[in-house]
C-alpha cells in the first residue's frame, strides 16, 4: 500500500509539473545546459550550435526569447511526432522523406499552440542532400534536448547539417499546420 501511495503521489508530481510552465531566467538556464551537456555550445546570445549525440546530425539554432511556446505543447508536439516516426522506422527501412512528406510537418493536435515543420535542402537537384525519415527522428531528439529538456521552449529555426553538410532547414512556432 506505501509503494502504491509514493507511485501515485510521484504521477501525480510529474503530471503537474508538464501542464506548468516553469520560468527560468536565460542565464540558469544556459549555465545549466553548458555545464550538463558538451554536445551544444552557444554561439551568441540566442545562437545554438547542437551536435545531437550518437548520431551525424548537428542544429543551429536561432531561438526567438520574446515568443515562448508552452511547455505542454511542445512536449506533445515532439513526443509525439518521435512515437509516430519510431513506429514507422521499426516497420520499414530508413529512406529519403516522401514526397507529401517534405516539408515534414506536425503539430499540437489538442491545443494548437505548437508546430514544427523542416524541409530538405536541394541543391543542384541531386537527392544526396535531403533529409531522411531518420534524419528527422534525430531532429525531433534534438529539439527535445535542446529546447523542452534545457527549458528553451521558445519559437526557433534551425538548420540541419549531417556531418558537414547541410540536409535542410526548419521551424518550431506557436501555431499549427
């Protein structure tokens, strides 16, 4: 019975802290993500540069302070495009994004207060620079680090290299498709 009352009193923790956003001011925030993680190093002020660990993807981020996303919604939006796409992944090999498919777009279904949209890069028409399905899903995983689990839930673009070269390019905004 103590198990099942600490188990509840902890979903019960976890389940307010997503639905409250919490205000962190800039500098802890940074110090925080500096200090707990070598794979991102900032740039400027709102300039990230984001290599997303165990894989070839590295973000450049410009993140826009003054148009905060919530927290809740941006949560939602990234796990769940990161569920759908490890679902599709497990049930198919890896491949260049479909053509309905880029731009790549998902949003917040239940709130609306969330979009994340990226697109390949095509230079030259050649189809060695464009974004893969997992490509994406390693995007989704550093969006998720950099901007829910290092609190910078604000509206960002980004661009998309893999190694040095740039695959494509994106956007998480307040709003929906």
């Amino acid at each position: 019975m103590r198990f099942l009352c600490t188990y509840l009193s902890s979903l019960l923790f976890v389940a307010v802290t997503l639905s409250v956003p919490v205000d962190i001011p800039p500098a802890s925030v940074t110090d925080n993500l500096f200090s707990n993680n070598p794979s991102l190093s900032l740039v400027q002020d709102t300039h990230y540069s984001y290599h997303v660990p165990n894989t070839p993807i590295s973000l450049v981020l410009v993140l826009v302070r003054q148009s905060p996303i919530e927290r809740p919604a941006l949560f939602r939006t990234i796990f769940t495009s990161q569920q759908t796409l490890r679902h599709q992944l497990s049930q198919e090999s890896n491949r260049w994004l479909d053509a309905d498919d880029d731009p790549y777009q998902v949003d917040d279904k239940r709130s609306g207060k969330c979009m994340i949209g990226m697109k390949s890069v095509h230079v030259g028409g050649t189809d060695g620079q464009r974004l893969t399905y997992r490509d994406v899903l390693d995007v989704m995983q550093g969006l998720w680090d950099v901007l829910y689990l290092g609190r910078n839930g604000y509206n960002t673009v980004y661009q998309i290299k893999n190694g040095s070269v740039v695959v494509g390019h994106g956007k998480i905004i307040v709003g929906n498709v």
